[in-house]
C-alpha cells in the first residue's frame, strides 16, 4: 500500500483535483436544488438548501458526499 495522500498520482480518477464546492456548483446549475434532493433522497437539498450548509453536511457524511460525487460522475460522462 503506497503512503501518502490517497488522491497522489491518480492520473485515470476522474474526481482527482476537483473540489467538492465545484461538484456541487455544476450539480446545482444542471438540475438545481430540487432535483437533486428528488434524486438523492438527502435533506440538505431539499430543506432551505445553501451552499454553506450542504458542503458543510457532505463534509462530514461520507455516505451522502459518495452519492453527490457519483451523480457528478455520471452527468459529466458522455453517453
């Protein structure tokens, strides 16, 4: 197992070097805070949702941010 930063030298994941703030900007521009929540079934999206309190709660709910992510994954290959 290599030490180190777990995102070093990932040249073929897709998610190396965004940020979790850009993830959520594109997510919301694309299908808004309703859809979103619809979509994923999580209460920071559907309940007066921000930027501040979402990024905040994914933070900290690795669950909820691995669905966030494979959601950005999926909107972002081409088909």
């Amino acid at each position: 197992m290599e030490k180190g930063n777990k995102t070093e030298n990932q040249p073929n994941n897709p998610l190396h070097g965004v940020k979790l703030v850009e993830i959520l900007e594109h997510l919301e521009d694309k299908f808004g805070w309703e859809e979103m929540g619809e979509r994923l079934n999580i209460n920071c999206f559907l309940n007066n949702p921000t930027f501040k309190s979402s990024l905040k709660f994914l933070r900290t709910t690795p669950w909820a941010r691995d669905k966030v992510e494979r959601m950005y994954l999926k909107s972002i290959i081409k088909r």
